[in-house]
C-alpha cells in the first residue's frame, strides 16, 4: 500500500485591506472618544471654545452681538475662555473687571473706551491699562475697551457708557489703525457700523444699523476644524493669531474718510468735555512694533496730534505713547521687550502699567466740581 503524503496546510495570507480597516476603526474609535472626552470635560475645566462663528470675534473672544455696535463683551463671560488663555471676567454692560485689589473711592470716575489695547488682549483682568490705573489712582476706573474696535465704535460706546455711569474722566484710547477700520462695514467677517460724512462735511450719518447679524462666512479649512472641539482648541491655542485672522473672512471698505471721521469724532468729544463739566483724555496707544514702518506710524500719530492743535480742541488732552515706547525701544531693547505680551501684538501688564503711570497725573485732577 503506497505511502500517504501529508498534504501542509494552507497558509494563511495577511489579509491587508482588513488590517487596514481595523486600523482606521481604531483610530476613529479614539478620536470619537477623544471628542466626546472634550465636549464632556471642556466647560467644567475652562477651556470652552468660544463660539464657533467664521469670524475674528466670535471665534476668539466672550463677544456677543448687539445692534448698535456690532459686538460687545458678553456679560458673565468668566474664565480663560479666549484665545490668549488669559483671566478674563465681564460684568454688567461689557464692563471688563479689574481683578481683586483694595478698596477704591467711588469718585472721580473714570471711564476707558477703546479697542484691544484698552480691553487688554494677551493679559488677565488685573494687569489692563485700567486695573493698573485703578491701583494708582485709588479711585475707581472701568474698562470699557472692546477688541477690535474702530474709531466710530469707540465713540458710539463713550456716548451709550456716559449716559449710563457719567464719568469725571473719559480716556479715549486708540491706535492709527483704528482710523482706517471706521472705513469699514465688515471686519475681519464681522459687520459693523459706520459713519458717513454729511454732504457738506461738518457732520456725520450713522449707517449700517442695525448691525446684520450674519456675516461673510469664514475659509473652508475653518469650517473643517470648527467641526471639531479638540480641533479647534488645539489650533486655537496653539497659532492664535492664524486662528484670528489668517482663516478668517475678510473685510469690506466702503469709504475713504477716515481722518474726517476722527476729525468731527474730537470735535463732538471736545464740546461733550465742556458740556458735561469732565476731563477727556487722548489716549493714542501705537507701539513701534517690528515688521511695521516706523516712519509711517510716526506720521499717521503726529498727523492726529497736529489735528488736535488745528482745531483748537483746548479740552482734549492727548497722551502720546508713540515717541514714550520709541525712546524706550532705542534706548533699552531689553525694557521695550518687556512691555510687549508673550505674542508681540499687544501690551504686557508691565506696559500697560507704564501707560496708566502717564495718565495717573490727569485721572488726579478731574476738571468735575
């Protein structure tokens, strides 16, 4: 009987494709867990996303909208929910607070309007213009800078925030920029008012109100990341400014007056400085940052400061930062780092703390009796 040849079993081939598969089931298993994990845990730790609009605000800061103004602060926003990671706490009327300190006199008043270098971007409650200015003075002053503003904002904000806490002081603080931003009806994404000139140029018509509430909708690489809360923290907080700006709709210019606009803007603030009896400061807060034109910020600054002196504004007092930084930066490069924040766009607390050492002499000699 011829022998049996054992026949060897048959191999069994790696089967690739289903490898392959339970690889990617795997990996999206995670990244569902992971999600759910951050959507769960991210409120109760403090690290909400704000709001997942295509735009600069929204996506950035604790903004909600209003009519009038096209954002605003939003009141009880608390926490480091923003996109510096820094302690933020909003009151009553958009009021950024001051962060815990000593008892305060009620009187004189001070009241702040502006745009993130009044709000205080890249630093916590206790280290803005105001908070060090508070401490100073011993008096009470309220923060009601708003990021992103442009010259017409900031000025229809004073009028509403005048009527509502009738300051002894109003510090009105801007950047040049902020003049071109008054050209603008969408920002960054963002709708916003604005003014027109009147025919004969001595006046102003407030246009755009209210403010729509939809806006240009933002990059698609945007909309693929905010679909996603982990996502959008992790490029939130890792390149805040791409988050801001470079994946942000753009802006939509609808005039070219923007030095008229600040013009009939300190003439309006002059006759309310001697109508209501209070010191009004100019608060011109341009840092000789690197990347940008020295010599062109210098005369966009002095250009404003000429415009005080030619229109006689006598009751307007300006503060000028510019040449204060300018000496400080080619004088001691160490110091001026060191009154940037950690991203270099805005002020530091010890620059802001420099800022308020300027104005500590005029918040001490309100012209109220």
């Amino acid at each position: 009987m011829p022998a049996q040849t054992m026949t060897p079993p048959p191999q069994r081939v790696p089967n690739l494709w289903k490898n392959v598969a339970l690889l990617l089931v795997s990996t999206l298993l995670a990244c569902a867990a992971i999600e759910a994990g951050f959507r769960l845990l991210e409120k109760p730790l403090g690290i909400e996303i704000i709001g997942r609009d295509f735009d600069l605000l929204r996506s950035a800061f604790p903004a909600s909208y209003d009519a009038e103004l096209g954002w605003v602060p939003r009141e009880g926003a608390r926490g480091r929910q923003n996109v510096w990671g820094t302690e933020i706490t909003i009151g009553k009327h958009g009021i950024r607070e001051n962060g815990p300190g000593g008892p305060v006199r009620p009187r004189p008043l001070t009241l702040m309007v502006g745009d993130s270098f009044a709000f205080g971007d890249e630093v916590s409650d206790h280290e803005t213009v105001p908070a060090h200015l508070e401490r100073l003075a011993g008096t009470r002053v309220l923060n009601g800078g708003v990021f992103g503003y442009g010259i017409d904002q900031t000025y229809l904000r004073a009028l509403r925030l005048l009527q509502t806490y009738r300051p002894d002081v109003l510090v009105f603080s801007m950047i040049t920029d902020d003049v071109s931003k008054s050209q603008l009806s969408i920002r960054t994404g963002v709708s916003k008012p604005y003014f027109a000139v009147s025919g004969d140029g001595s006046g102003m018509d407030l246009r755009n109100v209210p403010v729509p509430r939809t806006s240009r909708g933002g990059l698609a690489l945007r909309r693929v990341i905010a679909a996603s809360h982990a996502a959008s923290y992790v490029v939130m907080r890792l390149f805040p400014e791409y988050w801001m700006t470079g994946m942000s709709a753009g802006s939509h210019q609808v005039h070219s007056d923007g030095p008229l606009i600040l013009r009939l803007i300190l003439r309006s603030l002059n006759a309310l400085a001697a109508e209501r009896s209070m010191t009004v400061v100019l608060l011109i807060q341009d840092y000789p940052l690197p990347g940008i034109e020295d010599a062109y910020v210098r005369a966009a600054v002095g250009t404003i400061v000429d415009m005080v002196k030619e229109e006689k504004l006598d009751r307007l007092a300006v503060v000028n930062m510019y040449p204060v930084l300018l000496d400080i930066k080619l004088r001691d490069p160490a110091q001026f780092a060191g009154l940037l924040g950690p991203r270099g766009g805005h002020a530091s607390s010890e620059g802001n703390a420099l800022v308020a050492a300027e104005l500590l002499p005029l918040v001490g000699r309100p012209s109220r009796r």
